[in-house]
C-alpha cells in the first residue's frame, strides 16, 4: 500500500483507518525503523512538527534561523497559526529545547498534492530566530551516488503497525541506484527524488517521519517523502532530491 510518511492524515481520517485495519493492517505507524535512539546534540538541526493541540505528525530540518525545511505534503492545509515547530528537543515528553510558533507557510508552486508527483518541498517561517546551526543544503549530485552512506532520522513509527516514538530515533541507509529504484516505483523520477535503503528491507523511514532529514556528511540531500509501506523488501524510501530543488528552496530562506 502506498503511504505519505506523515502521520497528520491517519489522524484526520482515523475513524476510517480504524476500519479499514483488518484489511490493511500496515497502514498505521510513525517513527524510524531499524533505527537507534539518536541525541539531539549530534543532529541539533533536527526538528519535529505539531499542531497547536501537541500532536506529532511531521518532521523538519533547521536550514536557516527562521527558516525550516519539511515536505510539502506535510503542510497540505495547514495554517501557520496552528503550527507548532519544536527545536531541541529529543524526548517528546520532556520540556527541553523549545516550542516555536510559524509566522508562514510557503509550499513549492509546483506541488500538485501528491509526493509521487515531485516537488514535495515546504519552508516554514518561524517567530523567531532559533540558536541551532542549520544544516547545509546539497547544491550538486556529488552526494546522490549509488551505496554512498547516509542518516534519516525522526520520531515516526519503528514498525509499520506500531506505536509513534517518544525519543529521536536515526538509522543509517545507502542512497540506492536511480535504476533500481525505479523497478520498485513507477512513479520515480531521478530529476525530483532519491532512494534510499536495502533491497531486503528492514531499516527505512515510517509515518511520522514525513518532512525529516536524509543527510550525507553534514549535508541535506533529501526529505522523507513516500514509500510503499515501510521497510519492505524491494520498496525503498523515496526522498525529495534537495539539490534539484536548491536555488528554489534558498531563495524562500531569506527573511
């Protein structure tokens, strides 16, 4: 079953999960799978998204100090008034870091409202200028080769019918061949989007961690976007390829 990795969607039509999960019963979960408790120390760029009642349903990554980069499908009517950007924090039950409400919202122009079609890119503006070093954006293809290792990270589910994360969870995954990729998805267009995982699953992200990180040595290549449940054999995690999307995004990062 194709699935948006937000959980902001099963919230909204929880009632037709619910009837839906004897049929589907993989259709439910947020947080990293196969991953590791990771410290936000190490990775203090990232952050997670809610609504204004405190439920987690996306992630994003600090890329200036107002600035946050998410996916575009994790804003799908979404009001900045009723957004909540959550910095420094790696235990969602603890009150470390802070809490930062969103001035805007700006979604790629091009974004037709589906993360299989590309451009599945957002940029949250936020009240106020965060103490957090950005994380750098991928300007070439450099990053994007075949079996080159990199980290996703999120507070989405760890099984694909399990409970959300309370803690910041990280796995480490190889970009994967755009050829191979698109044997498992159609949809997949190297222009717009990056793969990443292992052909027998088992480490990929999950609901909840739509809009988080995918980095390469220190620099931001891609944004959890959409896969084919989550951490199946054969059907890898798609990202949004930042560095097709580079001069877009950084003109939106300037206040």
């Amino acid at each position: 079953m194709r699935i948006i990795r937000s959980s902001r969607l099963a919230m909204v039509v929880a009632a037709v999960l619910v009837a839906l999960a004897a049929a589907v019963p993989a259709a439910a979960t947020p947080r990293v799978v196969g991953g590791e408790r990771a410290s936000i120390v190490e990775y203090p760029w990232v952050v997670y998204l809610t609504d204004a009642t405190g439920f987690q349903f996306c992630g994003g990554t600090v890329v200036a100090a107002t600035k946050v980069l998410t996916a575009a499908h994790c804003m799908a009517d979404q009001r900045a008034d009723n957004l909540r950007v959550v910095v420094g924090r790696e235990d969602k039950q603890s009150t470390d870091g802070r809490i930062v409400t969103a001035t805007s919202i700006w979604v790629s122009p091009n974004y037709r409202g589906d993360p299989t079609g590309g451009s599945d890119f957002a940029v949250i503006t936020l009240s106020r200028r965060v103490n957090v070093p950005p994380l750098p954006l991928a300007k070439d293809n450099s990053a994007y080769q075949p079996n080159m290792m990199g980290t996703v990270l999120g507070w989405g589910r760890t099984v694909e019918s399990g409970e959300a994360s309370r803690y910041l969870m990280a796995a480490s995954v190889p970009v994967v061949a755009d050829a191979v990729c698109g044997k498992s998805y159609q949809e997949y267009r190297a222009a717009a989007m990056v793969c990443a995982g292992y052909p027998q699953g088992g480490v990929d992200t999950c609901q909840g961690d739509s809009g988080g990180p995918f980095e390469v040595s220190g620099v931001l290549i891609g944004i959890t976007s959409f896969g084919d449940g989550c951490a199946r054999a054969g059907k890898y995690g798609v990202y949004t390829r930042v560095a097709a999307y580079e001069p877009a995004i950084e003109a939106e990062l300037t206040d």
